[in-house]
C-alpha cells in the first residue's frame, strides 16, 4: 500500500487525512449548533456551553493543523486524473469544489483561532494549543471582523460539502464508476489521462478572496469599537483629558477584562488641603467584556437595559497619608458604600492618577444562578487611570 498518489489513485496519506478531517469536520459542525442552542441563564448552563465551546475549539485548531499538511500534500502529489475527462464542465466544477473546500478548511478555523486570540475570556483551548497566536493583538474591532469571516465561510463550508458528497453519491449511484472508491480503498480508477488546469484552484481562490473582502469591508461595525471618550462635567476645577476604567473577573479559572467606551466626570481637588469630590457616571452602552459581552449585559449581570449607568460619588480625602475617594457606587439598582485608593501626581497643571479597589459581584445582585466560583469569580477589580488638565 503506497503513501503517495498516482494519476490513477489516492495513496494512503491522502486517505487518511482526508477521511480524518471529514470525520473531525462532522463532529464539530454539530458542536456549533449544539452550542448556539444551549441555554445561558444558570451556572451549570455556562460550564456546560464552555465545555462544548472548548471541544468546538480544539477541534478546530485540529483540522487548521491538519488542513495544512493536507494542502501541503495535495501540492506536491500526483493528482488522480479525472475518470471522465471529456466531461469538462463536470470536471472544472468538481475541481473548483475540491479547492473550496481546501480554502473553507483552512479559513474557517484560522479565523475563528483568530477570534478567540483576539479577545479575552470564555471557553479557553484546551492543552496543549495555547490561547495566543503571534501577531494578533486583543482587540474588540478585530475579534468582531474574524467572527464575521468565520460565520460566512461555516456556510460555505457546509454548501461545499453538500456539493462535494452530491458528486460523490452520482458517481456511486448514477455513473457507477471508480472515484469515490479510489479515495476509500486506494483502488486505481480511469486511464490517467489528464491535462492540468490551475483554472478551478484559481477560480475558487479568487471567490474566496472576494468573499473576505466583501466581508471585511462591509460587516456591521462592533457595537463597542472606538475609544473610550470622557465629558468633564460642570463645577469642578479639573477637566480629564484621557482615561480608562477597567474591571477585570475570572471567569472558567481565566481572567477576562472589561472596559467603558466612556463616562463624565466632575473633579473638584484642592492640593494645599488634600481634599475635594468627584461625580462620575459611567453609561454602560460601551461595556465590553471579551467574548462575553452580551452575557455580561444581559439580565443576570449588568442589565444594562434596566440599569443604563453606574454612578460613583465620592468625597476625596488624604487618610494616613494616602488619598481616598469614599463615597457611594450606584450600580444595579444597588448603592453601596465604596473606599478607592489612588495615587495622584501634579506636574504643573498636570495630573495623573490610579487607583484599585476589588468589589464583590454578589454586593451587587450579579450572577444570582452563579453561587460559586467555579464558572464566574465573586472579586471584580477595578482599575482606574486619568490625566487630567487644570481649569481656569
């Protein structure tokens, strides 16, 4: 039994690797479906969409490894030649399918590699494949474009492999020839007789390549994309001019950070005295949480539909020679009081500032149906940063 190709015949590498990703392809597609069914509103619902997600995953990076070695081979072997060659508008589409499914197999689970590199949290890989992948930043923008790419090529995997068995069932059932057997039991089929067309490979690619393009160019912009912007309110003597607030929870034993696409702040400081107030709303709109923000917006969370902000108002004081904003955090419905930390420098009509203050989600009614930390942690830090100008 031979590993390579002749023009009559597959060898046995490219029957193993095309019956191996056939068999993984199959597993995961259900996976997906199953997973976009699956309930979401209780702890063991989230173990159990992780798990699958997971599974779905690993599988996927799988065939993107195995897909290379596949295309790899396919280029450096004999291709069988066609057992009906004079048939040539069935042979250039039973060609341009073949390279479809190269390109689906390769970009499907790239991009959603990609999606997953690209943001943070929820359904890690499992061992050994890592999280990463080298020169893909965590980006909200990006993550969103490569999950657009991958549902539509999803579908046009599933159109290429119902062309693909169509053609192998009329083969079986209409032509009864050779070729399905020559990719199940490497038996030869036809004369060899064949003459070489990169047309369909490149017919595909470019379908492939307009497609993405179409894709990336047109898709609806994430929701959350853009910078953070912040408002100075009236009253205070300092206006922010760039800023961030960060909270970051573990989720499935990973730490997944969120973020607020902005808010509005008054600030009131005096330096001789060390003391003032700060008023600051936080529209959660913007809120981003990796790829778990709709969870996170959602009613079991923040619910942002019934509560659109988060206010912290807060008096400024220096308590044994460190500043502290304490004042009252209204998030969910809930107002609970809240001591923030910070360090503050001035540079002329320059300040900057950080603090760090660790709340408990469970203060605050989140994550009910979560009663441990097996899925969503209780610790929600908050990472606070700004550099703020002096008023007139």
């Amino acid at each position: 039994m031979s590993l390579s190709n002749t023009v009559r015949s597959y060898g046995s590498a490219a029957r193993l690797l095309h019956w191996t990703v056939a068999l993984l392809i199959l597993v995961n597609i259900p996976l997906a479906l199953w997973a976009e069914g699956l309930p979401r509103t209780s702890d063991a619902d989230a173990a159990l969409l992780a798990r699958v997600y997971s599974a779905h995953k690993t599988i996927g990076v799988i065939v993107f490894a195995l897909a290379l070695v596949r295309v790899f081979w396919a280029l450096t072997q004999p291709k069988p030649a066609p057992i009906h060659p004079a048939r040539r508008l069935e042979t250039f589409a039973a060609e341009a399918v073949h390279w479809s499914l190269y390109a689906a197999i390769l970009i499907l689970p790239l991009s959603g590699w990609i999606g997953h590199a690209a943001s943070t949290g929820f359904a890690p890989i499992l061992w050994p494949f890592g999280q990463s992948l080298p020169f893909v930043p965590k980006s909200e923008n990006l993550a969103h474009l490569a999950g657009a790419v991958h549902g539509v090529a999803s579908k046009l995997l599933i159109l290429s492999i119902l062309l693909h068995v169509a053609g192998a069932v009329k083969h079986v059932l209409i032509d009864r020839d050779g070729t399905l057997a020559r990719m199940i039991t490497g038996r030869a089929a036809g004369d060899g007789r064949t003459e070489p067309s990169h047309r369909p490979a490149l017919l595909s690619l470019a379908l492939w390549g307009a497609l993405i393009a179409a894709v990336l160019t047109f898709a609806p912009p994430s929701r959350n994309e853009g910078a953070a912007t912040v408002a100075t309110a009236e009253g205070g003597n300092w206006s922010v001019a760039d800023s961030t607030i960060t909270f970051t929870v573990r989720q499935m034993g990973q730490e997944v950070t969120g973020s607020f696409a902005g808010w509005t702040a008054r600030i009131s400081y005096d330096e001789g005295s060390r003391t003032g107030d700060t008023d600051v709303t936080i529209p959660l709109e913007g809120m981003t949480l990796g790829a778990v923000t709709e969870q996170a917006a959602g009613p079991e969370f923040f619910d942002r539909a019934t509560f659109p902000e988060a206010r912290f108002k807060a008096t400024i004081a220096d308590e044994a020679g460190s500043l502290t904003a304490r004042g009252t955090l209204s998030l969910r419905g809930k107002e609970l009081p809240v001591a923030l930390p910070f360090t503050l420098t001035i540079d002329g009509d320059t300040a900057t500032a950080a603090g760090t203050v660790t709340l408990d989600r469970r203060d605050f009614g989140m994550g009910p149906s979560y009663p441990d930390e097996s899925t969503v942690g209780f610790a929600v830090r908050v990472d606070i940063a700004l550099t703020a100008q002096r008023g007139d």
